[in-house]
C-alpha cells in the first residue's frame, strides 16, 4: 500500500475534510450523530470513554449531552488528533482527556471505571477488546458502537472499478465489525443490545467530482490508490478516474448506511 494503514488515519484535517463532503451529499438531512443519540439522556453521564477518537467526531457530541462535569476520556493511536480531540471537547465546556495508545484486548482502567463507552467506526480495528468494553463499564453503563454496512463498503469499491477479488482491505477490515455481524460480537457481552438503523445515500452530480475525488481518497487510503493516483507498476488497484468522471456527470449515487449498536450492561 502507499500509506501504512496508520499513517492514513494520522491527518485530522482529511477527516474533516471527507465528514464534510458526507454531511454536503447526504441524501439523509439529519447529522448520523444526532440521529444515533435522539432521545438518549446522558444528562447523568459524567465518565465517557471514547475509544479510537479520532479528532472527536463523536465525543463533541456526546459532551453536549453530558453532565456539566464530564470527563471525556479519548484513546487514540495516532497522537496527531490530541489538539483537536481536546479543543472539540473542551469547547462544551467539559473537561478532556486524550491517551495516546494502540487498543488490541486489554484497558488500562479498572472495573466499573465508565458511565459511556463509544467507538464511532473504529471497533473493527479491534473487536476483541468488547470483553474489555464490557468490564469497564459501571452497571447500567451504556456502549454506543458506531459502524458502516458491509454491502456500503462493496458499493463504494464498484464505484471505483475496483474488485474485492483484487484484495483491498477496506472491506476485509470492516467485515470485522459491521452492521451485519454486530449482534453476534456484541450479545455475549451485553443482555440488553438494541440497533439503529441510518438509511443515507450520498449523490454526486455534475461539479461534484472534485468531492468525489477527495472523499474516495481518503477512503481508498486503506487500498493505497486514489482517483489520481496512476499504480502503474505499484500491483496495486488502479482506480478509473475517467469512469468516475462519466459517472458522476451522469448522477452517481453511493449508499452509506451506518448502523449504531446501544448496549446496556
């Protein structure tokens, strides 16, 4: 690949900038954060741990909604994402935390450490710590596992002409926790597990293809080739970038289905 698998999540400002492009060309109006945590009360919660963080997507959100003394932990391997993590936290008014630190099976909390666990797309990095998830839970606790559709994933490659058979990982590491095989990882851990379903479609049409571009870039990271990049002797997937052109001149719409997982310990 032409990026490691870390170094492609190491920029925030490509997230950003792709979360930008998904909330412009959304067919859904409602933010997928707002969605996922309509009528839930975490007014209470004053212990949040959110895990694979990113540049704080998702705990600005959940900060909001917090105790006006919260503490939002954020755990991160790529320790470029601390500055904005702390500033999109701390601008609610709650206090922050970040640990810079890889997540494979263990937690460095003891039991009963959180009110609120959330991963937003990043349990499939490492589903084997939801034992983990579980035991730091307090009682009553509640994990809010956010992750993409599998058959999204596979649109998303036809849409770049490229084939699963020529062994990109995207699909092969959200295969690892999807919408598709939450339950199963999720239910011998939790009694109670319920699903949220967000239906959403983004739509490119003519004068979107600079979007279209950037937003399978940072995707296709994880492929190592971005509309652009030529991968003539590099054995990697080559995308069509004059396909993309005449699909998206022609109105070219992608699924991007999420489904979050809640689960009550």
């Amino acid at each position: 690949m032409a990026r490691s698998l870390i170094e492609s999540y190491e920029e925030p400002i490509d997230h950003e900038r792709a979360s930008g492009i998904i909330q412009r060309c959304s067919s859904n109006p409602r933010d997928v954060r707002e969605f996922v945590l309509d009528g839930r009360d975490l007014s209470q919660v004053r212990a949040i741990l959110d895990l694979g963080c990113g540049f704080g997507f998702m705990a600005e959100r959940l900060a909001m909604r917090a105790h006006a003394e919260a503490v939002v932990w954020g755990v991160d391997l790529c320790s470029a994402n601390r500055r904005e993590f702390l500033r999109r936290v701390r601008s609610t008014g709650r206090s922050a935390r970040f640990v810079d630190m890889g997540l494979t099976h263990t937690l460095p909390w003891p039991d009963a450490r959180f009110d609120l666990v959330a991963c937003s797309y990043s349990l499939y990095f490492f589903p084997l710590l939801v034992p983990e998830v579980a035991r730091v839970l307090k009682p009553g606790g509640r994990f809010m596992a956010l992750t993409h559709t599998l058959a999204s994933q596979r649109e998303l490659l036809r849409a770049a002409g490229i084939s699963e058979d020529e062994g990109p990982p995207l699909v092969q590491v959200v295969s690892r926790f999807s919408a598709e095989n939450g339950l199963e990882t999720l239910r011998p851990h939790f009694p109670k597990v319920e699903s949220v379903f967000y239906e959403n479609t983004l739509r490119f049409g003519e004068g979107d293809f600079a979007s279209l571009a950037t937003y399978l870039r940072f995707k296709l990271m994880l492929v190592g080739e971005g509309p652009g990049d030529s991968g003539a002797h590099s054995g990697r997937p080559v995308v069509n970038v004059e396909r993309l052109r005449e699909l998206v001149r022609a109105g070219l719409e992608i699924r991007k289905d999420d489904v979050a997982f809640w689960c009550t310990k």
